[in-house]
C-alpha cells in the first residue's frame, strides 16, 4: 500500500530549509535548487509545492506568523491583556534559536517585500491582525490616556527595533526584554 504523502508537512519541510538558508546565506542566495539541496529533496518537489519564489517565500512568511501565534497562545491560558500582549511580543523578539531563525526570514522577507509589491498584501493583512490584537488588549485593560491602536503601532516598532538590535548583537537579550517590560508598564501600569 502506498504511503500517503502530508503536504502540508512537505512545504513545512521546504520552508525550515529555506529559514536556514536565509539566516546563514541571505535571502538573496536563496533559490529552488539551493532549497532543495537544504532540504535533501529533488529541485522537482520543490517545484512541485512552490512554482516560484514568491509562493515559497510567502509560505515561509505565513508558516513563521503561525508559529509565533500558536507559542504565544500555548503559554498563556487565562491571563490579562498585558499578559497577552507580553507573551506575544516576546514570541516576535529572537530570543533562542527558533525565533532568531524566525527573525532572519522576517527580516529577508521585508527587505524582499520592498522590491517585490505583488507580495506586500499578506505582510499587510498580518500586521494589520497584530496590530488589531494588541489595540484590542489596550482596549481591554482600560489604558489611561492611551491610544490604543497607536500604542499597538508602537509596540510593534519597539520589537521590530529591539529585534534588530538582538540580531545585530549589538544589545543583549535581558536588556531587550527589560525595554519591552519598562514600555508595557508606561501602557498598562506596574504588573
């Protein structure tokens, strides 16, 4: 009997493999073929998931959000807004090597994305759903004096800033932790 094939599994597979090349290489090394070989597979299953570069990109880019949002789900059950909204943005934040995986993609893929226009729509779409969710939060708590999907926008560049910053060693993971602390205090009060 024939083995019955995951797809899903497969483009995961396609997609770790072109994380790793864009974190060790840069996203513009990156193509099928050098995914292939990454991933120990023929460049025609590559083709056969992703019929350009852009499709795989974007699956990458996809599968990265949807991690980040199932860890930040996983470790909070029942908690408070800024809770919530600290579980998530540290998600973001390249503290261990998933996420310092994760940033490289996001980073390529931004830079990736600011030449190629026909891809911007699901980077759009995604931190529109973040910057929805965190204003939401701020909403939740009752911050004073807050606007809260302006304070969202900002949380977010704090961690996009504090993100670089990580990646480019030039400021050490507590201390990137303490200023994503210290701005959620200004936002919601002490914890």
């Amino acid at each position: 009997m024939p083995r019955k094939v995951d797809h899903h599994e497969r483009r995961e597979l396609l997609a770790d493999a072109l994380m790793r090349l864009a974190a060790t290489r840069g996203l513009e090394k990156v193509s099928l073929r050098h995914v292939a070989a990454e991933a120990g597979v023929s460049a025609g299953m590559v083709q056969h998931y992703f019929r350009t570069k852009d499709e795989m990109m974007t699956f990458a880019f996809d599968m990265v959000t949807d991690r980040i949002r199932d860890r930040s789900q996983a470790e909070v059950t029942s908690a408070t807004p800024r809770e919530l909204v600290r579980s998530l943005l540290l998600q973001v934040l390249p503290l261990d090597e998933t996420r310092w995986l994760e940033n490289h993609v996001m980073l390529a893929f931004l830079a990736y994305a600011a030449v190629k226009p026909s891809i911007v729509s699901g980077l759009r779409e995604s931190a529109a759903e973040m910057r929805m969710f965190l204003a939401a939060q701020l909403r939740a708590a009752g911050a004073d004096g807050v606007d809260p999907d302006r304070a969202a926008a900002g949380l977010l560049a704090l961690v996009d800033g504090l993100g670089l910053q990580l990646l480019s060693r030039q400021y050490a993971e507590e201390d990137a932790v303490a200023a994503l602390d210290a701005q959620l205090t200004l936002l919601f009060g002490r914890p």
